[in-house]
C-alpha cells in the first residue's frame, strides 16, 4: 500500500509540473506575441534582422546592409498597402453587404460592429 502511495504522489507532483509548466509557457508566449504586436513596424524589422544575424551568422558589415534591404522592403510593402488599400477596403464592403443580405437586424448591426473594429485596427496598423 505504501508504494502505491509513493508513486501517486510522484505522477500528481510531474501531473502539476507539466500544469505550471504549460501554463507559464503559454503565458510567456502570449506576452511575446503582444509585444511584438505593439512594437509594430520596427519590432518586426528588429526581430527579422536578429534572426537574419543568427541563422546567417552575419557581421556588422552585413547586419547594417540586411538592416537597410529589410527597412527599405519594409517601406515599399507599406507603400503598396497604402496604394491598395481602397481597392481592398470596396471588396470588404461588398463581401459585407452580400453577407448582410442573409443575416437578421441584430445580425447584420454585430456585423456593422465588427467590421468598424476591424477597419480601426487596420488604419492602426498603417500608422
């Protein structure tokens, strides 16, 4: 009896290690995520240069010309985001019109609802 209890008492103590364990990883994870959802622009470009350091073992030299490509690239999306946007913008309004078309009063007003979230995040995002 006493060797049945010692070897619940080990599973119970790995069972709440794994517990702790897989909580403050999905916690660190979700804390990553929002940093680098709030840093933007250069957070991405910072942690893309980091990883082009790292995986390509680059010197100074390279990282400042892989600093400058990423920037520049970086730029030239924004710019092409900023030229389509409205282009964009009329195709999401026309799937939200023809979606509202089969959806009820309180649906269609969530879907209202949703969508002026969605686009205040997005003129977010290009700032």
């Amino acid at each position: 009896m006493k060797r049945w209890k010692t070897w619940l008492a080990l599973a119970a103590v790995f069972i709440c290690g794994v517990a702790v364990g897989s909580v403050a990883t999905a916690g660190w994870i979700r804390g990553a995520v929002a940093r680098f959802v709030r840093g933007g622009p250069p957070m991405a470009r910072e942690v893309l240069v980091r990883r082009l350091v790292r995986d390509l073992k680059l010197d100074e030299s390279q990282r400042a010309v892989a600093d400058a490509v990423v920037s520049r690239a970086q730029q030239q999306l924004q710019d092409l985001r900023l030229r389509t946007l409205p282009e964009v913008e009329s195709i999401l309004e026309d799937g939200l019109t023809e979606l509202k078309a089969v959806l009820g009063s309180e649906q269609q007003a969530k879907a209202d609802e949703l969508y002026v979230l969605a686009r205040d995040r997005w003129q977010i995002s290009l700032k």
